[in-house]
C-alpha cells in the first residue's frame, strides 16, 4: 500500500470512527483521495489489513471491536427513524441466547418503500412504539420486544424469565401488550408468564 493511500486511510478511518457504526461512504473516501475501485481492492484486500469491509452498497465500514457496532451500522442504513425491533432487539437487551442472522427494523407505516437486501427484515407500524436506547440506537422496550417475539417458543419463555428476574416487564404490562395481538401472541405471553420458573436456571 502505497504511503498516500496509508496516510489517506487513516484519515478514513477517523472520520468513521467519530460516527456511531463506525461507517463511512464512497463519496467520503472519494474526498480523501481514495477512488471506488481503490476502495473495493481494499475491502476485499484476503489479509483485512486495511481494517476496512463492505457493509451495504456504497456504504463501508471499519472493522468494528464491538457487535453492536454493526447494529449501529444496520440502523444508519435503514435511517434514524427507524426502532431496532424484535430478534434484533431481544439481543440488545441480552434477553434469551439468540444470535440473530440479520437485522430487524421498525419503520413508520407511512414510509416510503426501501429495498434492502437479505440481511434485513423491516418491519411498519402506523405509530411510533415505545423505545429506550441501547449504545445510541433506539431499540424497542422490553415489554415490547417479547410481545414482538412471543412466537419463539423456548427463546420467548426464557426471555421472558430473564427480564421479571431483572425487573425489566411485569405480568400487567405484557399482557396489556399483547391484548390487541392475534390469539396466538397472546396465548404464548401467557404460557411464557405460567412457566418462567422453569428457566430459572437461565436468569
């Protein structure tokens, strides 16, 4: 790597360093010197010296040290109107042992239409749904989160252990939750509230 484009790339890599998900854009390399095809051949340098990957279409970012940085990249992506939600956001709150494949988003109803590839899974709903912050991206509350998750079987009952050892949701708030949800979503709740004894072992 020639010395401009080290010095070059440094300054990159500041640059997505100061922005939650550590990610930065073609348009920004282009203004540091380093031009697409430049870019491309370093992403995909096989010894990841460059410390740099692809993460969406004409979106990079630097190798992150922490997951939740690519959870912060994801939400950059799908746009800061957007809530983390459901498998997503049950492993923001280190709820249940899921290790989710992709990214799920909350998104308002009325958006635009986006495609986004198959790592992403949006989600709409007509008003915003209640939100706390987890490393700087709104996620869904908790009593939400199960709600959204409540047909995972196992994984809904142990999280839903978990969160009343840590007093995070209560019998009254999941069910009040859960009354304008399909039989189905309800019925789980209420068998995940009748058996998280069982799990407690997991909390």
């Amino acid at each position: 790597m020639r010395r401009q484009t080290r010095e070059s790339l440094a300054n990159l890599r500041a640059l997505a360093r100061g922005r939650r998900g550590h990610t930065f854009t073609v348009e920004d390399a282009q203004r540091f010197g380093i031009s697409r095809k430049t870019l491309a051949k370093l992403a995909s340098d096989p010894d990841g010296s460059a410390r740099i990957a692809r993460f969406d279409r004409g979106i990079y970012q630097v190798i992150p040290d922490r997951a939740e940085d690519h959870v912060i990249a994801a939400w950059r992506k799908v746009g800061e109107d957007s809530v983390a939600s459901h498998r997503t956001a049950l492993a923001l709150h280190n709820l249940s042992d899921i290790e989710p494949r992709g990214y799920e988003f909350t998104v308002p109803r009325a958006r635009r239409s986006r495609s986004y590839n198959e790592r992403f899974k949006i989600h709409t709903a007509t008003s915003r749904p209640k939100v706390v912050s987890v490393h700087g991206v709104p996620v869904t509350s908790v009593t939400r989160t199960l709600v959204d998750c409540a047909l995972l079987g196992e994984q809904t009952e142990m999280a839903v252990a978990q969160a009343f050892a840590r007093g995070l949701t209560t019998e009254s708030d999941l069910r009040e939750e859960a009354r304008l949800r399909a039989r189905a979503v309800r019925d789980a709740i209420e068998r995940a509230i009748t058996v998280r004894g069982s799990y407690a072992a997991y909390v």
